[in-house]
C-alpha cells in the first residue's frame, strides 16, 4: 500500500511533490551545501599538500644542519634554534588555512 505525504500545516506538498518555490529553494541549499564541501576538501588537501612539504624541508635542513655541524660544531645552537623556527613558523602558517 502507498503512503501518501500529507503537509501537517498548508500547501507545501501537491500530491507528495514540492512546490516550485521550495523546490528552487531546496536546490540551492543543497548546491550551498556542495560548494562548502567542495572548499573543505581544497583546504584539506591543500594543508595535506604543505604539511608534506613543511616535513621534507624540515628533514633536508635537519640533515644540512648535522653536515654543517661536523665543519663548525659551536654553530650548533644556532642551527637548532633556527630549524625549530622554521618548523614553528611552517606549522602556523599551515594552522592559520582554512
């Protein structure tokens, strides 16, 4: 047996249809709807894409540091201070896209 959509308060429904009016309205909210998705999925992949990044730069100069350590060892400090900047400064950045 069939179920028939009933409105509980006026015409919205004809016959178990929408309206034109909420139809439209409907189809825009669901294409709203789409677009925020869309452009929560570039911003993810896009923090994805530079977290990957951050992390090769990270291991290439963490590398370059130790190389250049051996040539000046009191350099050092200086190097770690610096990489861990980097490192702040990159996951910030990265943070901060929405």
């Amino acid at each position: 047996m069939a179920q028939e959509i009933v409105p509980l308060f006026g015409g919205a429904l004809a016959n178990g249809r929408l309206g034109s009016g909420l139809a439209r309205q409907t189809r825009r909210e669901v294409e709203i709807i789409s677009a925020r998705a869309e452009i929560a999925q570039a911003a993810d992949q896009s923090r994805a894409l530079l977290t990957s990044s951050a992390m090769n730069n990270i291991g290439t100069l963490v590398s370059q540091a130790e190389q250049l350590m051996r040539i000046a060892p009191t350099a050092g400090p200086y190097f770690e201070l610096l990489v861990n900047a980097y490192g702040v400064g990159a996951a910030n950045s990265i943070a901060r896209l929405q």
